[in-house]
C-alpha cells in the first residue's frame, strides 16, 4: 500500500507477444483479456491505486521481472482460454509465487472453455444450458460418434474457438451438414445446441449479467428480431422506442428486480463458474427461466458504442460499489494471512 492507497496490478497479455512491455503507455495486444481496467479507472481516485503488468509466456525467460513490492491485489484481465493458454500457465506460475490476493486466477480461468463450461452449469433449476462439444481434429465420423455419446440434439452453431461477437462458421441440422470444419487440424471447434428463444411476440432477448464478487449487476437487455444478438444488436434499437424503454426498465429494476427464481439461479451459477469476476449472456423467458448463451471473463463492461447512452447509465453505480467491494474483500483476506 502506497500513500494509504490500495494498489492493484492488473495483469494483461496474450499468447503473441515474445517481448515483455513494461513501459505504462506502450501498446499491448489485448484481445482475449478483459476491460476490468477501465472499470477500474470508474472508481473513484482516493482509495485505489492501480498498474499495468504485461506478462507473455516467455516471462520467466527474461532477465529483467517485474517489481511487485508495492502491489496489494493482482487482477488477472487474461479471460480466453481458448486463445491464450500459454500466457495463462505463466501467469499462474508468476502469482503462485507470491503471496497476494489474485482476482480471477489463471488457473480458474483456464477451466472456463465453452465445453467445460456447459458441463459445469447443467442441471441447474431453472437454467437451460446447451450442450457444447469441443472439436479436434474434426470429421465426419468423429463428429457423429462424439454427437450420439453426448446426447446431443441439433440443430447446433458451430464456431471456431476463441471468436465472439457473434462470429459463426455457421448453424447446421446434422453432421452431415457441417461445412468448414472437416479436416482442419489446425483450428479447434465448438458444437453448441441451438435453442430458439423467442418470445410469444416473435422476438429475441439477451441479458447480460456481471458478477462482482458477491454481487451480480444487470449490465444490458437486448431485444431483437434475429437471434444471433451482439454488440451492434444494442445500436439496432435506436428506432424503437419499445424496446428501448424494456431496455432501460430491465437495467434499472436490476438484479432487485428479477423473479425470485431467476435470482436463486444466478447465485448458483456464479458458485459454479468459480470466478471473482465475470460475464454470463443469456435470454430470461416470462417465468424467469435463464437459456445460458455463455459465461466467462471474457467480456467487456464499458462499451464505447454506448458511452453517454442513459439507458445503461444506472448500471454504473452498482457495478463501480461491487468492484470496490470485491478489492476491499481481496485486500482483507491479505491482512488476514500477515
């Protein structure tokens, strides 16, 4: 702690870099990780310090490490499994050498593959998880084989691993069907369940959920006419004033406003996804039943597209109170141990 000041580092990087940039300006590649910096950055100045603390997989090749006598709480922002796993095995060897507080551990992360994920949040009550499969070195026959043991029900979204917003190689009715894939040893695979969701009013909602600790905050509710919703699907809204207004009524009722049952579910998911930090996508139908979209780190809370957009203002306040206290509960746990 530096002039009574908490000091987080936030821990950034990717599979890609082979230097190690610890310049706090110069640039990092940061797809795969997180924006917790920038929310970090909402809080307000007197209480938290913070810092950047780049890390590649060749970090524990180099002469020149990193100074850490003044941090008090790492925050990992390295969210995707899928694209780097390497920087991941180095970042759980760095902080595994420390003894300081980490906010979504490397090796957390790294058990929250679509596939492991959907594993770990079925039979939930109240929650519709999708069956995902994750393809390697895929074909026809292993495709079939690995469907039939898992029970798996098509039609099934097929994308490649370490995409999102909404990138796709495409949805298909049956193995057989699948283009793209077969033969490709290179690039692994996820075979998701397609599941329609649309309301009695022929139309698509996604929610979006941040878990901060113990508080889980409604960030955004996207509504629709196709389902494949992503960002630009929030932007697509602007010429109706119905469903902004359900947009804007969703947010600021916030988790206090969700059915009772949808609230026990939520709670179940974060104990099972096991992370300090992070974001589920999912559509909520009128009984308060959750289709679960996906869950991970990976997601970003300040949208630039929305900056200045009232409708997800009142999420600001309850996300900027759950992350101060979530440091707050790290840093204890630390003073606890000395």
């Amino acid at each position: 702690m530096t002039d009574g000041k908490l000091r987080v580092g936030f821990i950034v990087g990717n599979d890609f870099d082979r230097t190690i940039q610890f310049d706090q300006e110069g640039v990092v590649y940061l797809e795969g990780n997180n924006d917790a910096g920038r929310v970090l950055a909402l809080l307000p100045a007197g209480e938290f310090n913070h810092a950047r603390i780049h890390i590649a997989p060749s970090y524990f090749r180099k002469a020149r490490r990193w100074n850490i006598a003044d941090i008090d709480i790492f925050w990992n922002m390295v969210s995707d499994a899928d694209m780097h796993p390497a920087t991941l095995a180095a970042i759980e060897k760095f902080t595994g050498e420390l003894d300081i507080p980490v906010i979504d551990p490397a090796r957390a992360i790294l058990q929250t593959r679509r596939h492991h994920i959907a594993s770990r949040l079925a039979a939930i009550d109240n929650v519709h998880m999708p069956k995902t499969l994750l393809l390697r070195n895929p074909t026809l026959e292993r495709v079939e084989r690995q469907v039939e043991e898992a029970g798996f029900q098509f039609p099934g979204i097929v994308r490649r691993t370490g995409t999102h917003n909404g990138e796709l190689v495409g949805v298909f009715q049956s193995p057989g069907e699948i283009t793209g894939v077969y033969g490709d040893r290179r690039q692994e695979y996820y075979l998701t369940e397609f599941v329609d969701v649309r309301h009695r009013d022929g139309l698509y909602r996604k929610s979006r959920f941040f878990f901060v600790g113990d508080d889980v905050v409604v960030r955004q509710h996207i509504v629709a006419d196709h389902w494949n919703i992503h960002g630009r699907s929030s932007r697509e809204m602007s010429n109706r004033a119905d469903w902004l207004e359900e947009s804007r009524a969703a947010i600021e009722a916030g988790y206090d406003g969700l059915p009772a049952v949808t609230k026990l579910a939520l709670n179940e998911i974060g104990a099972r996804v096991g992370l300090d930090y992070f974001g589920l996508d999912a559509s909520l139908d009128p009984n308060g039943r959750l289709t679960v979209f996906e869950a991970n780190a990976t997601m970003n809370f300040v949208a630039r597209s929305e900056r200045g957009n009232s409708r997800n203002a009142a999420a600001m306040a309850p996300m900027i109170a759950g992350v101060r206290r979530l440091l707050l509960c790290k840093a204890a746990q630390r003073a606890t141990k000395t």
